[in-house]
C-alpha cells in the first residue's frame, strides 16, 4: 500500500496504522481503502459499482449493487456475486418501496436485475476478461482473421477459429 500512497487516502485508518494520514481527509479524487479495519480475502468486481468483498472477519462481506435498495443488497450472499462472475447468470431481486402520487402515498413492489453477466458495452475475450468494442485487441483479432481466411481461400463466414483469450491464452468454455 505503500506504492500507492500518492493516490490514496489514509484517513479511515487506525491512528495506530503507520500509513495514517489525516492530511487528505474528506479530499476528493483520492482512493479510500473499503474495508479499513479488516483484511480483504476476496474480491468480485462485475462491473462499476457492482461488487462483493469478503474479509476475514467471521461471515464478513460488504456487498455494492448500483441500484438496489440497501436492506435487499445485503441479503444477497457472496456466493451469488461470484457464480455470476464464473457462469452466464443473472440474479433478479423484489424490493419495496414508497411513493407518493398526487399526496397519495403508495407502496410498490418492483422485481429488478441486481447484476447480470451480460454487458452490451463490452466484447467477452473469456469469462473473466473482456474488453470495450473498437479496442486495438479486436482489430488485431479481426486482422489474424482476415489474414487466415485469405491464405484458406475460404470466406470469413467459413473460418472457425477457437476464441482465445488474450490474457490467459486458454480458449474459453462458454462459446
């Protein structure tokens, strides 16, 4: 953490911490640590805003999932969060909440997709790596195509190369 003490704020840290810091308190553009007074054991990031963190504290998990009301969000297990990130799966959650329409108060119950695999933003390279459409990785890829399908003498449609993951170069299982 010390490398990265240029970016961070250390002010939510113990005052016995030796990277405690209180001079960027409350500063913003800095990164805070999320869970300050525990150790992180596992992480699942599935997109912006959406995640789960299990520390080492018995049961301990701090769960994130843009949108959805917090008394739903921490009844989600950390089991989900990952099972999302390593199959195609989506989880759809009931929540209630309170309106008011012309001083009318209403309580309504909504179903809402908390998180899902599918992203239409980004092109899947295998179930853990993707990357944003227009990226130079898929121009290289569409360029090795291109190239095997003229020395083939076949049309594009024809050539069936096995998507390979540029990251962890193993071909992926959910194609």
């Amino acid at each position: 953490m010390k490398k990265l003490a240029h970016i961070m704020d250390f002010s939510n840290l113990d005052d016995s911490h030796p990277l405690h810091d209180k001079s960027r308190c409350r500063v913003p553009g800095y990164l805070k640590n999320a869970v300050p007074r525990n150790i992180i054991t596992e992480v699942v990031a599935l997109k912006s805003k959406t995640n789960a963190i299990k520390f080492l504290k018995e049961g301990g998990s701090k769960n994130t999932a843009k949108g959805v009301k917090r008394s739903v969000k921490d009844t989600i297990p950390f089991e989900k969060f990952l099972a999302c990130l390593e199959g195609i799966e989506e989880l759809e959650v009931e929540q209630n909440c309170i309106r008011s329409k012309n001083h009318i108060n209403h309580m309504l119950r909504s179903k809402k997709v908390a998180f899902s695999s599918f992203d239409d933003k980004r092109f899947l390279l295998c179930s853990r790596h993707s990357t944003p459409y227009g990226s130079a990785l898929l121009k290289e890829k569409r360029e090795e195509e291109t190239t095997a399908a003229a020395a083939a003498a076949t049309p594009l449609s024809v050539v069936a190369l096995a998507p390979i993951c540029y990251f962890c170069h193993h071909p992926d299982q959910l194609y």
